[in-house]
C-alpha cells in the first residue's frame, strides 16, 4: 500500500519530480504517482486532498511551476503533511513565483516548502516522516547519512 503521494500540476514536471521518485525507491517506500493540476483538474485535485489519508498516504508531495497553487490547495483539503516543490517551468518567470506562490501560505494552512526544483530533498523528507513510525525506515535514513557523510570525507582526503 502507497505511503507517499506524489503529485505534480502537469507531465512536464516529471523530469524535477522524478528526483523525489527515485530517492523513495532508494529508501524501499511504497508510492503512488498522478498528474493533479489545481488549474486544470480542479475537482481531482479536491476529490486527492480530501481521499488520500483514506487510502493510507502519510505524506504527500505536491510539485508545481509558475502560478503553483496545487500544494497550497492540497494542504487546504487534506489532513496530511504537504511538502511542496517549486518548479522552474517553462511559464515561470525566474522560478520566483513558482517558490513564493507555494511558501507563502495564510497561518493555518502550512506547506513544508523545499528549494526551487528541490525533489530529492523532497522524497528524503517524506521518507523522514515516514521514518518517525517506521523504524525500518529510520535504519534506511540513518544509513543514506552515513554514507554520503563517507562519501564527501573520502572526495577530499588529503
Ligand atoms: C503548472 O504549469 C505546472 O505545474 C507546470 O509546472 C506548469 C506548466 O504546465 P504545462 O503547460 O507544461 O502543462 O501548473
């Protein structure tokens, strides 16, 4: 069963979103994937927000450029934790509005927001979450630090 729920507001996403995706698999979390745009799939978007908890999600990932309303609009119809991706797509500016569009959420509504195009970051903080109950997950976590703590001390050893 799909703990993590990824969404992104189009296909063209998917090459950022696909970082969150491949970091998950790492982490041997189960997920489910779909294309939910506030825009132009306004009532899947609410039909997700409102379902996913009922199907077992425990954290979703929202991605989205430009005008990015998709995980501020998660977080309002979903009692999960939303971490959001500010895409640089090809309708952004400068990825600026894609960024402040999803970290300048109204109190009571919180969006954890990464850094612009910050996927992998993403599935890492999912699978945190997912880890504060799963403590085979928190063994993975541990692990990935320890590793990439190795990997920067052995890229400059003197
Ligand atoms: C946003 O508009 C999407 O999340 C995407 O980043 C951007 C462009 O979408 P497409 O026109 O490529 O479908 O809503």
């Amino acid at each position: 069963m799909a703990q993590i729920g990824i969404i992104m507001g189009s296909k063209s996403d998917m090459p950022v979103l696909k970082e969150a995706i491949e970091i998950i698999k790492e982490f041997k979390i189960e997920y489910e994937v779909d294309v939910v745009s506030a825009h132009r799939t306004p009532e899947k978007m609410i039909e997700y927000g409102k379902k996913a908890h009922e199907r077992g999600i425990k954290v979703i990932i929202a991605g989205a450029g430009g005008a990015a309303h998709l995980p501020g609009m998660i977080a309002a119809c979903s009692p999960l934790p939303v971490i959001g991706v500010p895409v640089k797509s090809k309708n952004s500016i400068d990825g600026w509005d894609s960024i402040l569009s999803i970290l300048q959420m109204p109190g009571g509504v919180p969006v954890a927001t990464v850094a612009l195009n910050g996927a992998k970051n993403a599935g890492i903080l999912a699978a945190q979450i997912i880890g504060t109950f799963d403590t085979k997950i928190r063994e993975e976590i541990i692990t990935y630090k320890k590793i990439m703590e190795k990997k920067v001390i052995d890229s400059f050893k003197k």
